[in-house]
C-alpha cells in the first residue's frame, strides 16, 4: 500500500521560513518523480515544484521561483519543500505527488495546510 506523509505545515509570518517534509512508504521511491502541489481556497489545484529521480533535475513554478526549493534524498524515501520568503499568497494546502515520470501524478499525500499570515 502507498502512503505519502507530510509534515511541517503550520502558521507563519509572512517573510518566514518553513520546510515541508513528505515520506514515502510502499513504493521504490528511487523510481518516481517527485512533486509539490497546492491549493489555496476557492483555486484549482496547482504543481509548483517537482524533481526527477535522481534529483539532477527540478522545475518551479514561476510563483514560487527563487523562494522554494525541492530536493529528495531517496536513501530516506523523503522529498523536502523548503519555502522561503514566505507571502499570504502562499496560504493553501501543501500535497505531496509521486509519479512515474515527471508530468504524471499516480499518489497524493493527504496535504499538510501552510497559513502565512500579514
């Protein structure tokens, strides 16, 4: 059975900082792709982070570009959002995605909820 967990979600102020951490069981994590997703009240859910297998390779949305990082260290089965600089914008729901090649979206976290406040 998959499972993707994450944590370290919680309130911030806007200007903070926070890391998201997602672990990934019942799967060869090596062999998925790795993504971050989010969706904030009344949007469409939305990619804003992913990294290949091996890690060599990331994409970012242009919203968080420069302000968030992903990495993974797969001896681990953990993928990281680090979040910098954070906006209210950035308030939403944080999901955690794992597919088989990058652009696809086989298991979803649960989410972990970020509120960044003014």
């Amino acid at each position: 059975q998959v499972q993707l967990v994450e944590s370290g979600g919680g309130l911030v102020q806007a200007g903070g900082s926070l890391t998201l951490s997602c672990a990934a069981s019942g799967v060869t994590f090596s062999s998925y792709s790795m993504n971050w997703f989010r969706q904030a009240p009344g949007k469409e859910r939305a990619v804003i982070a992913a990294i290949t297998r091996s890690g060599g390779n990331t994409y970012y949305a242009d919203s968080v570009k420069g302000r968030f990082t992903i990495s993974r260290v797969n001896a681990k089965n953990t993928v990281f959002l680090q979040m910098n600089s954070l906006k209210p914008e950035d308030t939403a729901v944080y999901y955690c995605v794992a597919g088989l090649r990058m652009g696809e979206y086989d298991y979803w976290g649960q989410g972990t909820q970020v509120t960044v406040s003014s």
